[in-house]
C-alpha cells in the first residue's frame, strides 16, 4: 500500500488510504462497517478506491464506525516532508585538519553540498597522551562537549579542567586548543557556529 503521506496522492486518494488501512486494521470487513455507519458497502468501497468525494458528515459517520478519530485522519496529510540528515555512530566523514597529527582524528558529523554552511558538528577523538597540539583560530563561535576522558583545555590565556560532561563555549577567533590529556581516550563534541559571521 502507498504512503497516504506522499504528496502525489490527492485528498481523495489519502482519505481513502487511511480509512482502508484503520479498517484493516480494526479487522474489519466493508460490510461491517456499512451495517455499524449506515453507509451503503458500496459508498464505504468507493470513499476507500478515491472513486467519490463525500461529505464530512458521512465521512465523521465512517471514521466512528472504524475507531479512526477525524482529527487523527487528517493528521499527516500536509506535513512537512523533512529531510534530516542522520549520521550512524562511527560513520561521519573523517576530515584532517591542519596541524593534526596520529592519535587526534575529527569526525564530520554532517555535511551540505553547496549554499552556505551555518554550522559544523565534528567528534574529536584524541588518544595519544604525548602528542603535542597546535592553536587553532578561525570565523565563529565554539561550543565543545567532552564526551569521555578528561582534558585541559585553552582558549587564550585561560586554561579549563574538563571533564565528562563538561562543555565551554567561546569566540573561535581566540586562539584555542587542548593543552594536556590528562585521560584517554578522549571524545569531545564541537560544534562550530558561523552565524555571527554573515
């Protein structure tokens, strides 16, 4: 059976779908429903095959007789398609970034081809306690989250004692970086804001 939420399917034919399958559903036959309505077999058999357009009295009529609430029948027939972009753990595009070396590894947790990129989401995993890291600065603000493991962690002059569970949001143009990895294997969550910069 189609999806009643397909937008090639008129008002007709969704109607027609989602009392067929409450019906289904229900375990009922088309001539139950006519006996329980009042409505002739063959109105509840043409209402179902988008052959009629009918009233919304006799449509009220149908929906009680197959315990599909009316307000429920018209539910999903305009809503929005979506279109979110899902990303299973582990499979985000590995990105290199300047100045990283073995042991220090940035997921792209999403990724839009064209038009302008308002935000980055990256998993940083670190796992290598002698590796020495660079500053980074760039356009935007920052926010990171430290998922596992424990981190100290610059941003200009301060320096952060972070921890699972920990997070710190700042102006990404200040020099930033971890300094020490004091637990590891460490996750961190970084999600890049470029807003202010447009």
């Amino acid at each position: 059976m189609a999806d009643p939420q397909d937008k090639r399917f008129d008002l007709d034919q969704y109607i027609g779908m989602k009392v067929k399958r409450a019906r289904l559903d229900e375990g009922l036959k088309l001539v139950d429903v006519a006996r329980i309505s009042g409505i002739s077999q063959g109105m509840v058999s043409k209402i179902e095959n988008a052959q009629v357009s009918t009233s919304l009295e006799t449509l009220s009529r149908l929906c009680d007789a197959i315990g599909l609430p009316i307000s429920k029948l018209f539910a999903d027939f305009d809503r929005p398609d979506g279109g979110a972009q899902f990303t299973k753990a582990g499979q985000g595009l590995e990105v290199v970034r300047r100045g990283t070396e073995k042991g220090h590894t940035y997921h792209l947790l999403n990724y839009k081809r064209g038009g302008t990129t308002t935000f980055e989401p990256f998993m940083v995993t670190m796992d290598d306690l002698s590796e020495v890291f660079p500053t980074f600065s760039h356009p935007g603000e920052e926010f990171i989250y430290v998922v596992s493991g424990s981190i100290v962690y610059r941003h200009g002059n301060h320096l952060y004692e972070m921890e699972a569970g920990d997070s710190l949001t700042f102006d990404a143009e200040i020099p930033h970086g971890p300094e020490r990895l004091l637990e590891v294997p460490i996750q961190l969550l970084s999600v890049i804001n470029y807003a202010k910069q447009q």
